[in-house]
C-alpha cells in the first residue's frame, strides 16, 4: 500500500512538471514604475500563459544582485517564467546603479541610498497597482540575490528612507522574503566605496544594524564557502533576528560559494532547481503558492 501511495504521489508530481513544461513560456511586458532624476525605470512582468490581469494572483518581486554597482533584471528573468507558469506574477525590477555612463564607478549621485530608495518604491507600486495588475495586496513576497537580497530587506527594515514622490500611505512591506546569498551586512569595504562622501549613512542601510521584532517570515539560502558575502554574517543575522522573534529559515548549501548555481545557467548562476524546489515547499508553507487560499 504504501508503495502504491508513494508511486502515486510521484506520477502526480511528474504530471505536474510536464504540464508545466508544455505550457508555452509566459510572455514579458515591460513597465515603468518610477520616474526619478530625470530617469524612467522599469519593470519586467511575467504573467501565467501570457494572461490579461486576473485579480487575486500572489506576485513575487525580484531584485539582482551585482553590488548595487552591476547586474540586471534579466538575471531574474528564468525564475519569473517558472514562477508564472505555476502561476505567480513575476516581476524582475530595474533600480538606479551606482556606475557611470563610461563604466566607472562609482556614480557620485547614486549610492545604496538610491537603490534602497527604489526598492521601497517598487513594493509600493505593486501594492498601489494591484487590481491593475491582478494581483493579491495581501500575498506579495520578495526576493533577492547579494545586493538584491540587501534591497529586500529594505522593504522591511529602512523606513525613514523613501522617495519624497512616494505615497507613504502605501505599505512597502512584502508578506515574506526569499534570501540568496544575501547581503545583510553593509559595514564592508565595497559598499563604503559605493556610498562615497555619503558613507556616515552606511549604518541606515545595513540590515543587521537595523532588525526589527515583527518581521514577515524569511527563507534564506546560503554557501557555506561564500567568500563574498561571509557564512558567518548570516549566522550572526539568523541568531539576532530569532532574539527578537522573527521567523528566519537558512538553509545551508554545503560546498557552494556566492553563486548557489554556479554551472547552472538557466537561472544566472543564482541558484538550482532543487533549491527553487525547497523555495516552493517554503511557499506552500507560508499559503502564498498559488490556489492555496
């Protein structure tokens, strides 16, 4: 019997997979969420099956990394096609980076500040906009690699910073974050460099300096070997957050360094299915998978 069941639930899980897979890959649509300094920038949306907004659909918004110097959305662009074709809608943000137009850097009008600042404005635009783009309010997670992961917790953490063109009425605060290789920390030599003359405000956007009790769930991914972003920093960022009572998953990635997918491309070196696939279990967990509510 119980190989019976077990056959069972393994034929349903292949089924699933395979219809997903014979979907026909979501279309992108380009937006533009905020307009600042005499720039546009956009955001790339996912939709299942290339639909027209549908009200009440979960939303995950992803942000690269790249040390708020380098990077691009289309990093993220693999995970929102597979998330939107389980029925997500997926959103992959453009934010200011801090490089010139020449490739040096850093830019002396764009620091950590900036992107933090577009973050928060992201989230509000999302939860401002959502009967338009037919999502849930109520169900909107983030997520993050390296510098993104540090832009996710912005949305949570650095409230006296917003965009003085921000409602702030509207809350930037996600219903739960997804962590890879994340930053958590900005008390480094790189993001010293970044914030330039600005560097006394270093403090008001490091995440570890900044916890809070009463944070949304978290689910964090880390390589034990990451030379970039520390083990250890996250070790110190998991026990301080628990102190305060906030729910924090890590999950360890024995022998992986700063890229969880290094040999992996689909998915820009960030990760591998197999941790999207524990990203999955955390959101079922959480009720924010799709028909879950």
């Amino acid at each position: 019997m119980k190989l019976l069941i077990v056959t069972g639930v393994l034929f349903a899980a292949t089924l699933a997979r395979a219809e997903i897979q014979a979907t026909p890959p979501p279309a992108m649509e380009t937006r533009i969420y905020k307009r600042v300094a005499g720039r546009e920038l956009q955001v790339d949306v996912f939709r299942p099956d290339g639909e027209t907004a549908r009200s009440g659909r979960p939303a995950i918004a992803f942000f690269h990394g790249g040390g708020w110097v380098f990077g691009r959305p289309a990093e993220f662009h693999g995970a929102c096609r597979r998330y939107a074709a389980m029925g997500f809608v997926t959103f992959a943000f453009q934010y200011r980076l801090s490089i010139n137009a020449d490739g040096t850097y850093p830019h002396p009008d764009v620091t950590l500040v900036e992107s933090v600042k577009d973050a928060r404005s992201a989230l509000r635009w999302l939860r401002a906009n959502a009967t338009t783009l037919g999502i849930d309010p109520h169900r909107i997670v983030v997520a993050g690699q390296s510098a993104g992961g540090q832009l996710a917790w912005s949305t949570v953490l650095f409230d006296p910073i917003n965009e003085d063109t921000d409602d702030l009425n509207v809350s930037p605060r996600p219903d739960a974050l997804l962590l890879y290789s994340s930053n958590y920390n900005t008390m480094e030599v790189w993001a010293d460099l970044i914030m330039g003359q600005r560097r006394t405000q270093i403090w008001s956007v490091s995440p570890y300096h900044n916890l809070k009790s009463g944070l949304p769930p978290a689910l964090a991914f880390h390589g034990r070997e990451d030379a970039t972003v520390p083990y250890y920093s996250v070790q110190l960022f998991a026990t301080k957050t628990r102190e305060l009572g906030n729910a924090f998953e890590l999950v360890t990635v024995d022998g992986r360094q700063h890229y969880l997918g290094e040999g992996h491309e689909k998915y820009a070196r960030y990760f591998d299915e197999a941790i999207l696939e524990r990203t999955d279990a955390f959101l079922r967990e959480q009720g924010l998978m799709p028909g879950s509510r």
